[in-house]
C-alpha cells in the first residue's frame, strides 16, 4: 500500500533544493574526470604523497582514486532522482529515501574528507572531498523544506 500526501502543485512546489542536489552531484560526478584531461590535481597529489613513484605508477593511483570519486558520486545520481520524483509526487517514502540516501552520502563525503593513507594526509584531495559535501548540504536543506511541506 503506497500513501500519498493529498497536496494542491502550489503548496509543495518543485522541490529546488533536491534540483541543486542533483546538480551538485553531477559536478562532483564530473569533475574527477575533467580532471584527468585537465588540471592533473589528482596526479599531483599522487606525486606529493610519493616522490619516488614512477609515472605509471602516479597514473594508477591517479586512477584508482579518480574512479572512486566519479563512481560514489555517480550513484547519489539515481537516488536523488528517485527522491526528487517521489516528493513532487507526494509519497511520503521519499523522505524516507532520501533520508537514507542523505546518510550514505554525509557518510562518503566525511570518509573523502578524513581518511588518510601511507603517505597520504588524506587520500582524496580537500577539493574533490569537499565537492563530494556539497550535495550533502543541499539534501539537508532540501529534505527540511520537503518535510515541512508534507
């Protein structure tokens, strides 16, 4: 049994803060990867951390680092899909998603933020850890508005 929330289009409005979300996670989503082909932030992190490596291996962990950022930004982008839909709609389970979602996410962004490795201060760059944040701020926000609204 699904339950709706019987709400006139004028009073719950378009959930925009859910739409900054969803934007800031494409950004967060893109720019690791605009960064392989641009900037070459990661690499010099990579190369901080460890003078010594080759540039293959700099690459590697370049790499391995810059996948990690575009494929845990890039699953927040179904999620707030699924919740932005929900919301507009009036299922009162959205909030719930994207409450659970709104936890993954402040849960990844603090980990890119905070774990350190070897020779890392923290592994992935402030930059990209405090991109990954963005989003997370917008969900508070938007979820606040979504369930005063409800």
């Amino acid at each position: 049994m699904t339950a709706t929330i019987n709400r006139s289009p004028s009073s719950t409005g378009r959930p925009r803060w859910l739409y900054v979300g969803l934007a800031l996670t494409l950004v967060a989503t893109a720019a690791p990867l605009l960064d392989l082909a641009t900037t070459g932030l990661l690499a010099e992190h990579v190369r901080a951390a460890y003078p010594h490596w080759t540039a293959h291996d700099v690459s590697l962990d370049r790499n391995a680092i810059a996948s990690y950022l575009a494929v845990t930004s890039a699953l927040g982008i179904p999620l707030w899909l699924l919740t932005i839909r929900a919301v507009r709609r009036g299922r009162r389970w959205g909030l719930v998603v994207g409450a659970v979602a709104l936890a993954a996410g402040i849960l990844i962004a603090l980990t890119n933020l905070s774990v350190g490795g070897e020779h890392y201060q923290v592994i992935v760059p402030y930059l990209f850890g405090t991109l990954t944040l963005l989003p997370c701020i917008a969900g508070v926000v938007g979820l606040v508005q979504a369930w005063r609204h409800r």
